[in-house]
C-alpha cells in the first residue's frame, strides 16, 4: 500500500472577493487566513436559536414567489415523505459562501433528517487543488497535482461539475478519500461516481479500500453513455477509499484529469449536492466548458443558486451586465435540467474597504433588488437572505454578535449555521402549507 502524505497547507483562502495581484492584497489574504476559520460544529443548531438576535427580521423568512414554481418540487417531498421510496436531488451552488459548505451543510443536514440520507452527494478533492475543503470528507494526495477554478478562466484546463478542476501527469499519484458522519447521519457509500477525462491518453484508475484494489477499475479506453462518467458499486459500505492511477499503456496514457466524484448510498431520500467556488461570479460558471454537460448526470429536482456577492464587492457594479450574467446562467441550467425548478437566494449584507477602512457596500442592495427584479419577471422563487438578516448596515450587526468574519463579508461557522437554519425553516414552512393545502 502506498503511504499517502498531505501535501497541502494548514489553513485555506475563503476570501470572496475579485483576484488581484497587488502586494497590499495578498497581506490582507494572510491575515484574514490567520486569524479566521470557517469549521462547523458537529451539533445543528436549534430551529428557535436565531430568536435571540433580534436584527434578524424572522417576518421575512420567506420563500418568495412559490406558490406555483415550487409545487412540483414540493410535489417531490411530499410523494418521498408518504413512501418513503425513491429520491429527491438537490444541488446547492454559488461561491465561497458555500463551498466550506457550513450554510449547505446545515440544510442538508436538516433535511435528511426528515426526509431521510440518500448520500453525501457531490464532493470535490478541495484539499489536493490547495483550497478549503467541508469537514465532512478529507482528502489527502502524495503527490502534486495541477488545479485551477472557474475563476481564473484564462488558465489552461476545462471546468466540470464542480467549478474546479485538478490534473495531474504522475502515473502514481493517488488521492486517499475518508468520509465523515454527522449527527444522526451516516455517510458511508455503495456507490461511488467520478466525473473525470476518459480515452486514450488518460490513466486507468483503480479504486482501492485499505485490503485490496480489487474494487473497480476505470478503464479510460472504456466506451460508456457518458464520455466524463465512471461509476462503481461496491458490495458492502465504504467509509475510505484509494483512488490510483493505473498505467496500463505507457505509450499513451499521459495524464488524468478529475472534475468531481458523487458519493450515493442505496436508501431513499434527500441527495444534497454542493458546488462553490472561492470568488465565482454568475459569468465564470457560465465560461466553464463542461460545468452544464455534466451538471444533466444528476438529474436534479431543485437547483438553488446563491451568487452576487463578488459581482457587487468592487466599485463599479454594473447591474445591467450583472442581470445578463444572471439570465444566461439561468437560461444554461433550464437545457441542462429541464425539470428542475431553480430558486435563487439574495446575497447577503456586506462591508467593502476603502480608504476610510471598510465602509458599508450599498451595491449589495442593488445587486439583491436586481435578482429580485429577475426572478419576478421569470416567475422564479427567491429567498431574500439580504432582508431576512435585517437590511443595509445589518452586517455591522451580525459582527458586533460574532456572527461574521473580520471581513464583514463572510460568517462565522455559526453565522452560516443560522443562515441554514433560517432558509431550512423558510423553505419547510412553504412546503406545510402546500400539503396543507393538497390535503
């Protein structure tokens, strides 16, 4: 067995903001990264914790718009909850304020505790392309590997599913996966799903536990329906797993490039996927090559989208560029899922720096209003996170009862976990009264 090291610093950027190279910048990176961390306690928090901040404008938390362009989705719960057979898939993308997945994990969280734990979902090897990774999962390589992110569209490699990508040319380079338990909820897989490049000069990769590599082999010469898709099925639950580069024809297979890998069990309930990206912005998902071809394998019944965060951080939001950004990426999810329902969440209320040190950001109430103004004039549920929270200046707020990061655009562990909570209590709250109603 070869003996894996991890290779990856101790502390990960979340900073959410546009790339620059400037000295003063990359300072404020290393400071915010020492003196922040974004991890997730073990316990979920309780459904009436946020009651004692009482900026927090409970009256609003609500799924807007959702009287029709929910109910089939609701639907969907509804039929899973009586049965208790089959599945409802849900993806959950944005920037950095999911990729740690503290907002995302606490919904999935809650939600597979009602409605029952259908996997872990869609996971990204975070660590080994040296970006922060959800603490429900570690990755670790011992070796090297190139990566880029949907934000930096002009660096070589094409994006996938998950908004990153890693490739690497070491024949045997391995990336060793542990998956963690939550509360209430195991994470151990059956079936394991990696989006990756298959043909002639990609690396066979065979899937290893810790007694024998006798689990799987993807073949890249192997023809399928799916030219990024090799699955495996395993006869009993997997918890770690070696994912290793096979060299079977040293003339041609060069290299292996992932996209992304879905962990599924054989239960019936909620598959909460995560996509986030450090930095992303609408327009960068909709430059990435293969994001949407390869979004259509998870067949989602919902797609929530929460951006405009980086669009609206700088000087010089343009909200006519940004609501073109917002209906290509929209109109590119509707080929790609024709029967999802897609619901979008308003940024939230942030601080930029200037001179004066950092001020509050009226553009982040634009940019909501102009997501509001699309989803009206689409027929599109939102969840407007920017007035729930308490409104323009409310970040302030939220800082003062260590909710948030020094940044005052990202949250604490616990500022996420009452953002989940909250949209956790909206959406539920519209699906009692749709079975109220049905009824």
């Amino acid at each position: 067995m070869i003996i894996t090291k991890n290779i990856n610093k101790k502390f990960a950027c979340h900073f959410d903001c546009k790339e620059k190279s400037h000295k003063s910048f990359q300072l404020f990176i290393l400071f915010f990264i020492l003196n922040f961390s974004f991890s997730i306690s073990a316990q979920t928090i309780d459904s009436t914790a946020y009651i004692q901040y009482k900026f927090i404008n409970r009256t609003s938390n609500k799924i807007e718009n959702d009287s029709t362009s929910l109910s089939s989705f609701y639907e969907k719960l509804y039929q899973l909850k009586k049965t208790e057979k089959g599945r409802v898939n849900i993806i959950h993308m944005g920037d950095s304020h999911i990729q740690a997945d503290n907002l995302s994990g606490t919904i999935r969280q809650k939600l597979q505790l009602k409605f029952g734990n259908a996997g872990r979902g869609l996971i990204f090897p975070y660590r080994v392309a040296k970006s922060n990774e959800p603490t429900t999962y570690k990755t670790i390589t011992n070796t090297t590997w190139d990566s880029k992110r949907n934000v930096f569209y002009e660096k070589p490699l094409p994006i996938g599913i998950s908004g990153f990508t890693i490739e690497t040319r070491d024949s045997t380079a391995e990336i060793n996966l542990t998956v963690k338990d939550q509360p209430g909820l195991g994470y151990s897989f059956t079936k394991f799903t990696m989006f990756h490049d298959k043909g002639i000069n990609n690396f066979d990769i065979s899937i290893c536990d810790e007694l024998n590599c006798e689990n799987g082999v993807f073949r890249s010469k192997e023809r399928s329906s799916n030219p990024f898709v090799s699955e495996l099925r395993f006869n009993r639950p997997m918890r770690q797993i070696y994912i290793r580069n096979k060299n079977t024809d040293t003339l041609n297979q060069k290299s292996t490039r992932i996209y992304g890998m879905l962990l599924e069990n054989d239960s019936s309930g909620i598959l909460y996927n995560m996509i986030g990206v450090n930095g992303a912005e609408f327009r960068h998902y909709n430059m990435s090559k293969y994001f949407q071809e390869q979004l259509n394998y998870l067949n989602s019944d919902l797609i929530i989208v929460s951006m405009g965060t980086n669009e609206a951080f700088s000087k010089g939001f343009d909200k006519q560029l940004f609501y073109k950004n917002i209906d290509s990426l929209i109109i590119n999810l509707k080929v790609s899922n024709p029967n999802a329902t897609i619901l979008m969440t308003t940024p939230a209320d942030s601080y930029r720096k200037s001179r004066k040190g950092r001020v509050k950001n009226p553009d982040m109430k634009i940019a909501k209003e102009t997501i509001i103004e699309y989803c009206l004039k689409n027929k599109l549920p939102y969840w407007n996170l920017y007035d729930i929270m308490g409104g323009f200046g409310s970040m302030g707020k939220w800082y003062t009862m260590k909710l948030t990061a020094k940044d005052r655009v990202h949250f604490s562990g616990r500022g996420y976990q009452i953002q989940g909570d909250l949209f956790y209590n909206a959406l539920m709250n519209g699906y009692e009264k749709y079975v109220g109603i049905r009824k």
